[in-house]
C-alpha cells in the first residue's frame, strides 16, 4: 500500500506520463523508429565503403588510360596480356591451370 501512494503522484503528474508517452511512441510506433534510423544508418555506412572502392578503381583505371595514351611499350603489354596478340616471328603458347 505505501508503494501505490508513492506511485500514484508520479503517474498522476500529466507531464511525466506525456513525456513517456512521447518517447515509447517515437521509438516504437513511429514510421521512422528507431530500427529504421539504425538500418539506414548501416546502409549509408555500406554505401560509403562501396563509393570509396569505386572511387579507387576509377583512379586506377584513369591512370591505366593514362599510361596507354602516352607510353606504346604499355600499349604493347595491355595488347599482349589482354588480346593474346603477337609479333609476326613469335609462337604464343597459352596455358589454362586448372582452378583447385
């Protein structure tokens, strides 16, 4: 009986309820609650991480052009290595290995 005295000022102060009203309601039963707010969060985080891959490959890639528009020995390697492409005196051999 003390304890539902002590209790009952507490849930009889409208502020108090309404601000636990407020808070279970937000973070429950809202359209935007907090498991939303979280797993957008961790799409942003993925997002980020793939923009930076991108971003690197770009760089390389730019740089790979780079070397090709200025450098013919570069465009020799890439024709060779890529298009398995030969000089007129040359025997070209191609091994396959075999994926374990």
């Amino acid at each position: 009986m003390k304890v539902l005295k002590s209790i009952l000022p507490v849930i009889k102060n409208k502020y108090l309820v309404t601000i636990v009203f407020f808070i279970v309601w937000m973070t429950c039963f809202d359209v935007k609650d907090w498991a939303f707010l979280m797993g957008r969060r961790e799409k942003l985080s993925e997002l980020q991480k793939s923009e930076e891959h991108y971003n690197t490959l770009i760089q390389n890639t730019k740089q790979q052009l780079y070397l090709l528009k200025t450098n013919s020995e570069t465009i020799e390697k890439y024709a060779r290595e890529n298009f398995l492409m030969k000089k007129d005196n040359e025997d070209l051999f191609i091994v396959n290995s075999k994926p374990d």
